[in-house]
C-alpha cells in the first residue's frame, strides 16, 4: 500500500530513453546467491527488459485477459484516493487527457495526449486551459446513462466535483482552480486563480479527470457503479475474488478495445499470484521483487517483462527535527553516512538500487543528481567513521538510543530494509529501538498530521513524475499544506522556494529553483534518501500492445491485444 | 429440562449483548481514524475534510451514542450499512460467508470421516504398532502450521507440477469442477488438524467405554467384537466425540483467516481483517455478532450436553 | 485443542507408588523422543549466544547461500545465518508460548475456580465473561493489544493467553464443580472447614490435574499462534527473530529462490508442536486415575 499518485508534467517533446522493441537484455540479478549482481545490469537509468521482438501481425479482436492486483478496492469511487480503486475503476472511464502508454516510452517518464478532448487544450494565457471535446462520445449502454451523449456539462459536473465535492480526496490538488465552464457542448474553460504546473499531468493520472455521468453525483452510486466512456464496462464484482468487464460496443475510438473481456483478479498474497503466473491463471502481474523476477525470467521464458523504478523497498528515512537528537542537522549527516547504501542495494535490489534524495532521481530524471549537490554531496557516501566524528561533536560521543517506526503493511521488503538497516546504525552507537504501527494509526496520524512519532520513521517509496509533491507536501511548514511533513520542516529558506517552482512555466526555470530546494534538503539532510528501489512488471509473451506503467491503473488494457488470434 | 434451555438462551443473550459492547470499545480504543481510511490512503486530505467525512459518517457523536444507534437498527433488523463500500453490511457478509461454509463443511466433514475412523482403528488397535502410529500421525497433523503447508504446496505446486488450486473462486454451481479444485486442498488443509485432534478424542472415548463393566459383560456373553463396537461402544463414545465436533465447528469458522489468506479464498477470515484494520465498524459488529452468535450456540450445545452427561454439573446452578 | 471436562474433572495427581509407572512410562519411545526434543530447544534457546554460529540479525554478503558447511540451513535474503537465527528464534517463539499458557491458564484457572466455587452472580459474571472472551475475533484482541499496548514480545503473548484463558476457565470451572459434588467437601463443610481450607487441601490438587493436560495442548496452540500473528503483520516486531516472523516473512516471498529459509523454522516450529503434544498425551495418561493400574 505505497503511496503513489501520478501527477504528470507537460513535456513539450518525449523525455526518455529509446528502448526499441526488439532489444533483449540480460538479465543477471542475484546470480547464485553469492553477492551482488554480476554485471548486464546496462548503464544507469536503462531498465531491463525483454519486450519480444516487434510482430508483423495485425491486432485481432477477441480474447480475455487476467491482470492481477493486491488487495480490493474499498470502493469504486473515483473520488476515493485508492490504488486499488484505480486499478480497477478506471478501465471504465475516459479522462480529458491521458498517459500515452508505449514500449518506446521509459516507464517512468510521461507522456500526454489526448483522450476525451480532442486534441491538447488551448492556453490563451497562462491561467486559462480550453479543451475541445470529441463528438458523439457515448456513456456505457448501462443504467443510469443509458448510452447517451457525453456532454460539456457532465465535464464541467466531474472537475468541479473533483475539486469541491465533500466526498472528493483531490480537493487539495486542485485548489488553484478559479472556475471551470461549459462553454457550449462540447467545450470546457478553465481557469486558474495563480499559475500551477502540475495541473494538467495531474488531471491525466490515476487520479485523473475521470469522466461519469453527471446525474450520479446524487447518492452514493458512484461507490458501486462504474459508469463512463471507456473502453469496458462493468459485468461484475466478486469482492475480496475479482472484477470482470466485457468490451464496450460503441467505444468512440473505434476498433478498440481488442479485448473482449478482462478480469482483474484480487491475489493479496505474492507467492500465489507469482505461482498463478507461471501456471497461466494470471496473464499480467506487477511489482515482482526483483529476486522472484530473475525466477520468473528462467522458468516462463516466453513471458516479457520490463523493469520499473522507484518501488518497494526504496523509500526514504523521516526523522523528528523538533526535538534532541535530531534537531541537529549534523546527527541527521550523520545518520545518512552510517546507512549502507551500497549493502541495501545488494541486499534487496539485486544490487540495482540508486541513491536516492527526497526527490527520487530513478523517477524523475530532470532533478539534480547528488553528485552535483556540491558539499553536501558526501553525506551520501558510506562512511560510519566520519558520522562517528559528527555524533560526537553534536554531544553524542556514545551514540545514543532512538525508536525507529514502521508500519508492516508496506509488505516484507520494506521490514527487511528496515531490519537491515538496525546493524548500520549500531556500528556509529545509533541504537535503534523497532516499533511496528498497524496501518491505520499509521496513514491516519503517523505519516500525516500529526505526526505522532519520535525518532526515525521509515518511509516508502511513492512516485509522483512532477517534483511538486515531493517538496509541497514533505516541507511546507504549514501543517494545512505540508501534509507529509514527517520531518517537521520549518525552514524560512524553503517556503519562497516551494511557491515560485508551482509557478514558473518555464522549464529549466523551474528546474533551476528545483535545484536550490534540492540543495537545501541535502545539506540540511531534512529527508535521508536510501536507494531507489525496482520491481518487474511481467506479462505473458502473447500480449501485445502492452508496456509497463509505474501508476497503478492500467492505460494500456484498450490497446492490447492477444497475437495467438 | 426446557426452562434450563430457554434459561441457558437468555444467559447466550446478555453474553451477545456484552459482547457487542466489549468489541465496540476495543474497536474504537485501536488508535486511527476510519475517514482516512474512506477517503483514501494515499490522497492528500486535509483536515477540514477529514472533519467533514467524520461528520457525514456519524463518527463525531460520542461513542454511547454511536452504540446505541446502532443497536437500535440491530432490534429493528437492520445491520447498517459499511463506512467504506456503503453497501449493507448484510451483504458484504452474504457474499463472504457462503465461503467461509463451505471450507467448514468440507474440512468438518474431512475431520470426521478421517478423525474418527483413524481413532476407532487406534483404538482397536491399542498399544499395537497401529495405534501409535495413528497417534503420531495425529500428533504431526497438530503440530504443523497450516499456512505455511499451505504455502509449501502452491509453491512446489506450481514449480514441481505446474498445477496450482485455481486462484479465482467460483460458485459451486456454477463450476463444480473448478471450485472442488480450489477448495480441496484448503479443506484437506484445516480438515486434517481437526481431524488430528478428533482421532485421538475418539481413541480415548473409545478406550474409556470399552472398559466400562457393560461392554466387557457383551464380550463375555459372546457377542462378536464387531457388533460390540458398534452396538455399545461407539454409540456411547459419541457423545464426546460430538461436544467436540461441535466446538470444532464453532473454532474452525473463526479461524479460516489465515487459510484464506494463503489459498485465495474470498471469505469471512480476510473481511474480518480488513474491517477491524479499517475500524469499519458497522461491518465489524455485523460479524462478530454472527461469530458470536453461532459461538455462544455451539457453547450452548456442549453445556446442554454436558448437563445431560454428567447432573453433578447442573445440580443447583 | 478441547478435551471434555468430564475427562479431566476425574484426574487427580499420582500418588508415590506410581513414580515407578512413571519412569516405565517415561521409557516409552516416543515420549522419550519428546522429552529429548523440548530438552533440546529449550537448551538452545537458554544458550542462543553460545551455540549460534552468528548473531540473530547480522547481515552478511552471502545473500540466499544454499546449507553448506558455513552456513548449516543456508542464508536469507540479508545473509543472515539461518541456522543462528533459528536457535535464537527457539527462545522467543518459546518465551511467548511459555508466557501465554502461563497467562492464560493462571488467570483461567482463577475465574475458573471462583466462579465454580462461589456460584451464584459470580458464577453468572464469569460465565458471560468466558463466553464473551471466546467469541472474541483474536486478531481484534491482538490488534487492540498492539495499538494499545504497542508491539511487543510480551504483548504478543498477552493476547494469545487472553485468547487461551477461556478453555481454562472452562476446565477449572468442570474440576471445581465435581469436587464440590464429593461427599468429603461435604463433610469438611459440616466440620466447619472455611472457604481456604476447603479450596487450598482439596479443589486446588484436584483442578491442578486437568489444568496441567490442557496447559500443555495449549502451548502448542500459543506457539502457532505466534506465527499465525506474524503472518497477518500483528506479531512480534522486528529486530527480534522467531519462528513465526521467520515463516511468514520474506521466506514465504523468497520460497521458489531459497525454501531452506522456510523449512528450517518450519520443522523447527513442528518438532517442538510434536513434542509437546506427545508430552501432554503423556501427562493426561499419567494423570488419570482409570488408566492408573492398567498398564
């Protein structure tokens, strides 16, 4: 259950590596159990793969596919903040932009394009966006749309629900808008009280514009019913077993979807989704750690797989700065040079982990990399004698005693990072004290407002493609803005920071303020970045179409297509 | 004997009634806050809306008053509805519990076919080769932790034979085939442990009423073993044998969670965990008054029997 | 897991002629087997630092390493010796068995007793409280526990006892009831015994029999429990190895690429269920006056 929302940046051209289809590289994690990974792991930022070769055959129609998710979604609400709801829900809908889904594109990176509107909006100026609606879109043949026309008003309805509706989680994202309106059938203005980059990116995620009837904002049919656009419709819901849907008929991108029918089985436990891989029961399954993925790869060798970065076990490690020990920045130093890195990597990434900063680089390639943080820079190097000299020239000769929180519902990478961490700090006299938290009190007042921990916190990975979250809501010192503010930053230096990157649309621009916040974060050592973790998304060799994603719902499902028809 | 049962019904009542309470306050003591929860994990809430969630939700009344009302639509037959997917609490149950049924079921009925033949044999068999390695069989059949056989058998499953239980549950009707597969070797799973344990009940029934003066005057008159065992003994062994059936019965429904966890079955055990984990508490209290209810009952069953058994016990209480 | 009361409301404690049938009991295979076995892991568990090759949460470099001469069960997925960490899993996994059936049956037995001998609203209050505590979900309990409390050893084990509490109540409840049916409790009331007299020389010897039975069915159930909480996240915290961590942890993940992770805590967790089941076998059999004389 990692926090992860994808809030997506316009790039005005593909940022990302090339991978060519027909590319196969080796793959050599863990290797015989004797150390780190031997070599073929390709230069950084370049994820393994095995994509098949590119087929000469044309798509057919017909066939099922079965993708696997963890756990039920608690509702079907596309104003619940789950990715289990994503995951599910959104093969329903159609947002107003979405996520181009590509072999050719790294799955980190992000590109948009249009979906509902029918091309990228107009921006007359920089608080106005004017999107233009595809004709004759229909909602699903199903209660209580009926198959009839998408209009204007029923957008106009779902974004200004999404940004103020009691029910709605993404009310915060989208706070910067000033109104938005029907213009006539098929056009839609918004606009924006101040400049806010990341609008558009978060529109078109996982959390994204999705589009419904407007006639079900009454009552609570949006918790059971997925009614939209998209390209398949609902049949049925198993909880805690599965969710089927079968292709809609008059989905406005004709052809499409290939699919006949799809089922999202619900496997919580990892080593019988793996086994209902390799037996064929599930044709696609995500975050395989990368050791069960070198298993996977030898025994189901017609299976494609692709890597994925920043994942489980990466994450980040929180501290308490309002009180002893760490309110002083050299014990935070000191703790990021006592962590081994290095010995993480190999120990749970297959020796494919990536330092990482607040702002993960596996994930967003654009930011700073540590070697260019200047001085700060070292604190990312192993070195327990260094943190020794700072420990106890903070008054902490003898190193001291501090609880070290986590919450076990990360899953087992995550306690084993944590677990493996305890010797590191040992070694410099950090005498760490475990304390397991179940999930609720976790998401409810640990990891949120307010706060409620002392010592460490061991924090996991989430993903957002704009840097804006990252820095938003773990640094702002206001506890109504900085909602992940574990670390209980209050930095004077920041704030004007953190407001000027939301606003600047110019990119590098942007980047250079980026930058400075990084700087800041290093030196102070607000956030301890680990390592950027990986995991493989697997799918069966006859899939075509399909590329992997790091958001959560599947944009790929109308495009794919079985290549045995 | 009538008044004794409906007296023993009213006590089954009170402890229902206390034990919604007892789960009410334990619910609301774990730390965390269900809005989260509702609204979602991984979003970024702010706190006025929290507020307003907990509000909309009737989280914000104090707790007597939450109590109440909901006992209130308890007498009026109304389960209430889930804070997370507000469907009625009766059906999330319904769609888990025909599961749940059926894994206790097969596994009861695994357990007694098994248990109490391995433990008559063994018992006829006393202080023989047979007998001990019954008992030892029955014993290893307690000792081993269900999850982690269950485990080992879709891993080499899959490795070994390329066959795993089907991941995707399907009703019985629907596909009998297909959803035999998924339940056998879960059933097998938790029938065997039970079946341990009921093996060597039966064996020490068994042995108790063979020794009993009736038993050994049937020998003498010449009756032939067989009739013995099954005319004397086995009839009067039963007794036990069923008290322990039935407490068996009441167990192994509360304790599938781990079961279904590893073999994929949508029941009772994973709602259970997830609505407690959520503070859901509608749904919580909606099955732990089912639990309750058919524990209490399967309680109710031994004492009553155990009334009939042994009148010392009920003598002046 | 549940034996009738009946059974155990008959037993009473051996008398000096049968140590002789004891130690000819005591001779039998299996339940020297089991002696040897519990001996064995408790002795591990008391000297983990001397018998353990390594620590219980060293890392080394040597990440999924199949047994070999320097690692017996091989290593997990942080190069941590299995081997260690099963000897020093023995002593929590041990530990919270030992505390929870040592919770669990005390204070059963003392609801047990009271409520059998004082009857009346007493007898109804802890009837209902026994019938409420086994209805309970255990994991409600162990999750109240955990968020309450905080995570752990002894929380662990304090939610397992609560959950074991009820069966002894139950059994102790059945002895007192059957004692105080015996014409000599009679007798010693119409002397003038009072209530200690009467509890202390004849209800407690009695009750201590079947408590000891179902004590030691228990232990296996509080053992497994153990790990059944880890699996579901609600068990020990980390830093500390025990079985149940170590079955339902990363070795339920890694299974394909490393099983020895797995099968040595499980068969470790097996024998010792094994061993105390037998030994209980050996303890109601010992104890129960109608098998005395027949052997």
């Amino acid at each position: 259950m990692s926090e992860r929302a994808l809030w997506q940046r316009r790039l005005g051209r593909r940022g990302a590596l090339a991978l060519g289809g027909a590319a196969a590289f080796a793959a050599a994690c863990g290797g015989g159990g004797t150390g780190p990974a031997a070599g073929g792991a390709g230069a950084p930022g370049t994820p393994q793969a095995r994509l098949g070769t590119p087929t000469t055959k044309q798509p057919k129609p017909g066939g099922s596919l079965t993708i696997r998710i963890t756990a039920d979604p608690p509702n079907w609400s596309p104003f619940t903040a789950s990715t289990y709801t994503a995951a599910t829900a959104n093969m329903a809908y159609n947002k107003l932009l979405k996520l181009k889904v590509s072999p050719e594109i790294d799955p980190a990176d992000v590109v948009l394009e249009p979906d509902l509107a029918e091309k990228m909006p107009e921006t007359p100026d920089e608080l106005t966006f004017i999107f233009t609606l595809r004709p004759n879109v229909k909602f699903h043949d199903v209660p209580p749309a009926n198959g009839r026309l998408m209009t204007a008003e029923d957008v106009k309805a779902a974004i200004d629900a999404y940004r103020s509706d009691s029910r709605s989680a993404f009310r915060a994202d989208y706070s910067s808008i000033d109104s938005v309106e029907a213009v006539d059938a098929r056009t839609v203005r918004v606009k924006l009280k101040e400049p806010y980059v990341p609008l558009l990116g978060i529109s078109a995620g996982q959390y994204g514009w999705r589009i419904f009837p407007k006639e079900m904002l009454e009552g609570d049919d949006l918790k059971t019913k997925a009614v939209g656009t998209g390209p398949f419709i609902l049949e049925s819901y198993a909880p805690s077993s599965k969710a089927t849907y079968r292709r809609n008929p008059n989905y406005f991108k004709s052809g499409l979807p290939y699919l006949d029918s799809l089922t999202v089985a619900i496997i919580p436990q990892d080593a019988s989704a793996l086994s209902a891989f390799q037996t064929g029961q599930v044709h696609v399954i995500t975050q395989v750690d990368c050791t069960n993925a070198q298993q996977l790869k030898n025994q189901k060798r017609d299976a494609r797989y692709q890597q994925t970065f920043d994942n489980h076990p990466g994450g980040y490690i929180a501290v308490d700065t309002s009180r002893p020990p760490f309110n002083d920045a050299r014990v935070r130093q000191a703790l990021s040079m006592a962590f081994n890195r290095k010995a993480e990597s190999d120990a749970l990434m297959c020796g494919e982990g990536r330092p990482d900063q607040l702002i993960p680089t596996g994930a967003f390639k654009k930011a700073l990399p540590i070697n260019q943080l200047g001085e700060a820079a070292k604190f990312w190097d192993y070195n327990p004698a260094e943190a020794k000299k700072l420990l106890a020239a903070a008054g902490y000769p003898e190193g001291f005693e501090v609880p070290l929180n986590y919450t076990p519902q990360y899953g087992q990478q995550h306690v084993s990072s944590a677990e493996r961490a305890i010797a590191d700090f040992a070694v410099v006299g950090i005498r760490v004290k475990p304390q397991a938290i179940q999930y609720n009190e976790w998401i409810s007042q640990v990891y949120r407002p307010p706060f409620n921990f002392t010592g460490i916190l061991w924090g996991p990975s989430r993903y957002y493609t704009d840097p804006d979250p990252y820095v938003w809501y773990w640094l702002h010192p206001d506890p109504k803005q900085g909602i992940s503010n574990q670390s209980r930053v209050n930095d004077p230096a920041l704030l004007p920071l953190l407001e000027k990157q939301r606003r600047t649309l110019d990119e590098a621009e942007r980047l250079k303020v980026i930058g400075e916040i990084q700087k800041i974060v290093a030196a102070q050592q607000y956030y301890i970045g680990r390592n950027t973790g990986n995991a493989y998304a697997f799918w069966e060799g006859w899939l075509e179409g399909w590329s992997a994603r790091l958001v959560y719902d599947f944009p790929q499902v109308e495009q794919a297509w079985d290549s045995r028809r | 004997m009538s008044t004794y049962v409906a007296r023993r019904l009213l006590l089954a009542l009170v402890s229902l009634f206390g034990l919604t309470l007892l789960v009410f306050v334990f619910l609301h003591a774990i730390p965390g806050d269900a809005a989260v929860l509702v609204l979602g994990d991984t979003g970024h809430i702010s706190q006025e809306q929290l507020a307003e969630t907990r509000r909309r939700l009737g989280l914000d009344d104090p707790l007597p008053v939450q109590y109440v009302r909901w006992l209130g639509g308890i007498l009026r037959g109304d389960l209430g509805t889930s804070l997370f997917t507000s469907r009625p609490v009766w059906h999330e149950i319904r769609d888990r519990i025909k599961v749940t049924f059926e894994l206790a079921l097969l596994a009861l009925t695994c357990s007694l076919l098994v248990g109490v033949t391995a433990g008559t044999f063994a018992a006829v068999r006393h202080g023989r080769a047979g007998d001990q390695s019954v008992r030892v069989l029955a014993i290893l059949g307690l000792a081993v932790p269900n999850f982690w056989l269950g485990t080992m058998v879709i891993v080499f499953g899959a490795r070994w034979f390329g066959w795993i239980p089907p991941v995707q549950y399907v009703e019985p009707w629907r596909s009998p085939g297909q959803n035999l597969q998924m339940f056998l070797v879960p059933a097998l799973v938790v029938g065997l442990a039970l079946a341990a344990s009921l093996s060597r009940m039966t064996r020490s029934a068994v042995l108790e009423v063979a020794r009993e003066d009736y038993v050994r005057t049937a020998h003498a008159k010449g009756l032939p073993g067989r009739a013995v065992l099954l005319r004397h003994t086995l009839r009067t062994a039963l007794i036990p044998i069923v008290t322990l059936f039935s407490i068996q019965a009441g167990a192994v429904i509360a304790g599938t969670v781990v079961v279904e966890n590893v073999f994929n079955l949508p029941g009772m055990g994973r709602l259970v965990l997830d609505s407690i984990s959520r503070k859901d508490f509608p749904l919580v209290q909606g099955i732990v008054l089912l639990y309750g209810g058919f524990i209490v009952l399967a309680n109710l069953t031994t004492d009553l029997l155990y009334g009939v058994i042994d009148p010392r016990i009920r003598v002046g209480r | 897991m549940a034996t009738t009361t009946l059974q155990h409301a008959a037993m009473t404690l051996p008398r000096r002629s049968s140590l002789r049938r004891l130690s000819r009991r005591l001779a039998r295979p299996a339940n020297t087997f089991a002696v040897l076995v519990l001996m064995l892991f408790v002795a591990a568990a008391l000297l983990a630092e001397l018998v353990a090759p390594y620590g219980s949460n060293q890392p080394t470099t040597a990440y999924f390493a199949a047994p070999s001469a320097a690692f017996p069960f091989g290593t997990d997925n942080l190069g941590r010796d299995v081997f260690s960490r099963v000897i020093y899993g023995a002593r929590a996994s041990l530990l919270v068995g030992a505390l929870a059936v040592g919770i669990g049956t005390l204070s059963g037995a003392v609801l047990g007793i009271t409520t059998g001998y004082f009857g009346g609203a007493a007898d109804f209050l802890g009837q209902r409280l026994v019938d409420i505590l086994m209805s309970l979900p255990g994991i409600l309990l162990a999750l109240v526990i955990a968020a309450g409390l905080g995570a752990s050893l002894f929380n662990v084990a304090l939610a397992i006892g609560i959950a074991i509490l009820p069966n002894s109540a139950r059994v102790a409840r059945g002895s007192t009831l059957s004692v105080l049916g015996m014409p000599f409790v009679e007798a010693a009331r119409a002397t003038g015994a009072g209530h200690g007299r009467i509890l202390l020389r004849h209800v407690l010897p009695n009750v201590t029999a079947p408590l000891l039975v179902i004590a030691s069915v228990q232990l296996g159930f509080a053992i497994i429990s153990e790990a059944s909480l880890s699996y579901l996240g609600l068990g020990i915290p980390l830093g500390t190895p025990s079985w149940g961590n170590m079955l339902s942890g990363s070795s339920l993940l890694f299974m394909q690429r490393a099983p020895w992770m797995g099968i040595a805590p499980g068969i470790a967790l097996t024998l010792v269920i094994l061993a105390v089941n037998l030994l209980g076998d050996f303890l109601r059999d010992l104890l129960d006056p109608r098998l005395r004389g027949r052997e």
